[in-house]
C-alpha cells in the first residue's frame, strides 16, 4: 500500500527553467510533508517542508505548494540549476510523535545546462 | 543541520556472514533512530524504529532475527545484517532524531548510507 506515490520516475528541464514534482498521497492524516534530495550512494538531505495547515512554503529557489483536497503537494524549483539534478523524494509523517517518514519512490531531476 | 554519521559507507562480504553498520549522531540526542532499506530506483523503505534503551520496532515483513538492531546510548544505534545473503545487497541508511523537543522543524537527518555487497 503506497501512501505517498511520485508518479513521474524521472523529468528533464533546460537550465533556468522551472522545474515541477509532483507527489500525492492517501491518508489524510499527515502532518506534515517534505522534500529530500538525494545524490546516489549518499543519504537523503532535507530541502523544504510544509505542515499540512499551509497551502505554500517558499526557500529561495524552492517552492512546496499543498492542495489538501486533491491529496497533492508539488515542489517548483525555480530557476533550475544543473546542480539540482538529483533524485528528489517527497515524504510525509503522520499524526503522533514517532517522527516516522513515508517516502515517495523518487523522481530523477536532470537539468540540462 | 544536526550531524548523523553512518559507518561504513560501503562493505563486501561473503554470504554466510554478519555485517555491523553503525549510525552515529554527532551534535545531538537522537531519541529515535530510523533505519531504511533502498534498492536500486526505489523509494527508502522503512526497516525499523529503534528508541533508546528499548527493543525496536520493526516494520511488517521484516525479519527481526535477521536485522538486529541496538540502540544502546543517544548517540549510537547499530544495524548487523546477521548470515548475510546475496539478496540483502542494497543500500542501507539510517536517520535520527531526536523526539523529545518540540517539533518545530520536521526534518530528519540521515547518515550518508551503506552499500553492502554480499557474494
């Protein structure tokens, strides 16, 4: 049972352009939502979240936008670099303290200069 | 952001044996540490939960024999991988966090991975 699902395994933009991933989910008691980066062979590194009480949460370049009632949140990076191409999850955690992440399969970001 | 150390980062070892991967936080309390599987193109998947001083939490369809995990102090928590095989090959990451403050930043910190290689 996928609760949070990244439809789109990979995406291709020109650099300077804006780039948009996409993520939906089931449970409608999360809490909060996330976006983590990931080079291969290395750990995840958190870039920007939202609670599920906002609709829009804005760090330079990046952008997460919450629609509650499509279950869809989407991450703008804007304008892209080519040091952006990565793998990006997108994660949610639940109501209750365990600090517990769902991730998303992932989504290959290139950028292309 | 917080520090997490995760040791080593990349081991090979013959099918039959153990392998220990250590998960450290280094500037803070971790409470809790997570510990997450991801084969290749795949999304991380959760393994277990370790609190500290407490047997951990293993997700559904995990083998609690297999993977054994300690989390002994705030700041150490170990995965072993106990008679490897082949199909254990994947790439092991750990995140801590720590549970007791106040959630104002919802982000983890994760170690920078494990590959393990089983032949």
């Amino acid at each position: 049972d996928q609760q949070v699902k990244q439809n789109s395994p990979s995406l291709s933009v020109q650099e300077g352009r804006i780039s948009i991933l996409n993520c939906d989910y089931t449970n409608s008691m999360f809490d909060y939502f996330l976006w983590y980066k990931k080079y291969p062979a290395e750990g995840p590194t958190f870039l920007i979240s939202i609670s599920s009480i906002k609709d829009k949460n804005e760090d330079g370049r990046f952008t997460v936008f919450l629609n509650k009632s499509a279950k869809h949140l989407s991450l703008h990076i804007v304008p892209s670099q080519p040091g952006d191409s990565a793998v990006y999850f997108c994660a949610a955690i639940g109501s209750g303290n365990t600090g517990k992440l769902i991730f998303g399969q992932g989504t290959t970001l290139q950028v292309k200069p | 952001g917080a520090v997490v150390s995760q040791h080593p980062s990349w081991v090979i070892c013959k099918s039959g044996t153990s392998v220990k991967i250590e998960c450290r936080s280094l500037d803070f309390q971790a409470t809790t540490m997570f510990w997450y599987r991801q084969f290749p193109k795949q999304s991380l998947m959760l393994m277990a939960t370790s609190n500290e001083g407490s047997k951990a939490t293993y997700e559904q369809g995990v083998e609690k024999d297999k993977f054994l995990i300690n989390h002994a102090s705030l700041t150490l928590s170990t995965l072993t991988v106990t008679s490897a095989h082949p199909e254990d090959s994947s790439f092991y990451i750990c995140s801590a966090r720590n549970l007791r403050q106040k959630i104002t930043n919802t982000e983890a910190f994760f170690g920078q991975g494990t590959r393990l290689t089983v032949v």
